[in-house]
C-alpha cells in the first residue's frame, strides 16, 4: 500500500483523536438543521432539507466505493485524506468533510432561485450553481493536495489537465446533479423515496464491507 494509504489508515475511527472544536461545529450543523425544519413546517417547503439529505448520502456513497477501491486493489483508494483530523471516519473522510458536506446542499440550494426556470449566463440556474460551486470545490481541493492533506493516486487523478475534469465529473457535479434530479420529483413521497434509496445502497455495501467481508476502509 502507498505511504498516504497506510497513514490514512492510522488512527481510523480512532477515538482519542476527538478534539473539542468538533462539538460547536456540530452545533452549527443542528442549528442550520433546525432552522431549516422550522421553515419547512411552515412553509411546506422541505427542498433545502431534501437537498442537504441528498449531498451527504451521495457523498458518503462516494467514500465508501472509494473505500472498496483501496480493498480490491490492495494498494491505494483513489483519494486518501491522511492529513491532520478530530476524526478519520474513512481512508478519504473525515469529520470535518462530512460536516460540510452535509450542509453544503443546503447553501445550493439557498444559492438557486425559487424560479427553477430562471437561466444565469444562459444555463438554468440551478445547474449554474452546481457546476459553479462544483469549480469551486476542485480548486479547494487542489490546495488541499498540494498541502498533503487530500492525496491523489492513479494516473488518470493525478494529472492535472485530465485529472480535475474527471475530479470535477465524479467528485462534485454528480452531487448537485443528484439533488437537481430529486428536487424535480413533483411529490415529497417519491423525493423521500430516492433519498431513502441512496442512503440503503450505502448501508448494504458497508454491511457487506465491514460486517460480512471485515474489510477496513
């Protein structure tokens, strides 16, 4: 396995790594949460919720088979956060990844207009965003490589011209583009359905992963 692999998997999961600046981070996401909540029972309006739920459930999909990749291949996921964390929660998650992916749907979405019709720069606005705060988020990650703290294997990953579109297609457009696709639904019972599903496929592969392979990821 590489160096990142073998320090991403140092300390996974382990507990006394917990530092204190995760608990106010963590009242944040309530507080965001319960705001949200609170203006969806009285507007009857659980979209932002929706697209929150959405984000996070396709993102946890994305560490876990990212997770199956270091496994299978016996050498590396194809990203790695072994940098400094509260918590490595997988060998390319941590605490601190997961607290702003779990919100980061809901700032799309508070970003999009409530006219889904409208067009930025000729692009429907909701798709401008995604791929607005998808550009964004490649180019954080960018430094966050060059500081060793989210590393990159594989060819096709690491080079720069072919590496960030596949980074920006697979890594964060297909987030939005999955919250796009759910907020469509035209009723709260089929877009809780979808995200019911996402969360279930994730909760079987890591069944099958940690629970009947025992693989650690």
């Amino acid at each position: 396995m590489t160096e990142a692999t073998q320090q991403a998997l140092n300390g996974l999961r382990d507990f006394t790594m917990l530092k204190w600046y995760i608990i106010p981070l963590l009242a944040i996401v309530f507080y965001i949460y319960a705001k949200e909540i609170k203006s969806a029972r009285a507007k009857g309006n659980w979209d932002a919720i929706f697209a929150g739920l959405t984000v996070f459930g396709i993102d946890f999909f994305n560490e876990t088979w990212n997770g199956w990749v270091m496994v299978l291949s016996g050498r590396s996921a194809f990203w790695t956060a072994p940098g400094d964390t509260a918590l490595r929660t997988m060998v390319g998650w941590n605490i601190e990844i997961m607290f702003m992916f779990m919100i980061s749907g809901i700032i799309w979405y508070h970003s999009c207009s409530e006219n889904k019709n409208e067009k930025i720069l000729g692009l429907p606005n909701r798709w401008f965003w995604a791929i607005g705060y998808s550009v964004f988020c490649v180019f954080v990650e960018f430094f966050l490589n060059k500081g060793g703290l989210l590393i990159w294997e594989y060819p096709f990953w690491t080079n720069t011209l072919a590496g960030l579109p596949l980074i920006f297609l697979f890594g964060y457009l297909h987030f939005y583009a999955g919250a796009i696709f759910v907020l469509s639904r035209k009723s709260h019972l089929t877009k809780i359905k979808l995200i019911a599903g996402i969360y279930s496929i994730v909760i079987i592969m890591n069944i099958f992963g940690y629970g009947i392979m025992g693989w650690n990821y």
